[in-house]
C-alpha cells in the first residue's frame, strides 16, 4: 500500500492536468466561437463542447475523490 500523502499527490497532479486540458479546451472553443474568418459548423462546436464537459466530469470526480481520501487521511 503506498504512503497517504503519495496518494493525495497522484490525485492532485491528475487535478492540475485535466485544469490544464480544460483550460486548453476552453480557449479553443472559445476562438472557435469567436473567429468570423472561418465557418464553423454546429457539429463542430458541438464536439467541442462535449470534450469540455467530458473533462469537467473527469475533473469532478477527482475533486471528489481528492475529498474523500482528504477526509479518510485527517
């Protein structure tokens, strides 16, 4: 079994990359949304916005997850 705090550690660092990766999805969508150069389809904009919501539920699991052994290790 490994220590409490390695564990606490491998979920924090999977909490700061999907922040990352929503942070990326977030600004692509929005220069998707917000660029008048190109025509961007529905189906598009749809695809991205599930990868976003996606890695929000991802995000939110770890969260709880992060919590929940938080609380187990006080």
């Amino acid at each position: 079994m490994e220590p409490k705090g390695y564990e606490l550690l491998k979920i924090e660092t999977k909490i700061d990359c999907l922040e990352k990766e929503l942070s990326t999805l977030f600004v692509d969508f929005k220069n998707t949304s917000v660029s008048q150069k190109q025509t961007v389809t529905e189906n598009e904009v749809y695809q991205k916005l599930e990868k976003m919501n996606v890695c929000c539920l991802n995000l939110l699991e770890t969260y709880r997850e992060y919590t929940k052994n938080l609380k187990k290790n006080t």
